[in-house]
C-alpha cells in the first residue's frame, strides 16, 4: 500500500506541481474526524465570542449617554 500512496504522491507533483500535493495533503487531513472536530470547536469559539461582543455594547439611544 505504501508504494501505491507514494506513485500517487509522485504523479501528483508531476501533474499539479507543489501546490497540488499541497492541497491533496490538506484535502486528506480535513478529512480526518480529530481535524474536522477542531475546526468546529473553533468556529464554534469565533462565533460565540462575536455574540458575546455584539451583546456587550448595546445600541445607544438619541439624547442618553
């Protein structure tokens, strides 16, 4: 198996160049649960701490400080 991943690598590089084994590895780590599980967690983190920001300035009315 390891000689089929590594000609597949090979001929990835000849066909696409460095950017396109670049985007296969990163294709094939985001296919990984522990990876998709940490871009949740942390768009989950990223939009909490918006609604948490919004929440804390309320909107100021016409003639109160």
């Amino acid at each position: 198996m390891s000689a089929y991943y590594k000609a597949e690598s090979r001929q990835m590089s000849m066909l696409y160049g460095k950017e396109g084994l670049l985007i296969e590895d990163l294709r094939n780590d985001l296919q990984q649960p522990g990876t998709q599980a940490l871009l949740i967690v942390t768009a989950s983190g990223v939009v909490a701490a918006g609604c948490f920001l919004l929440a804390r300035f309320p909107e100021k009315k016409d003639g109160a400080d």
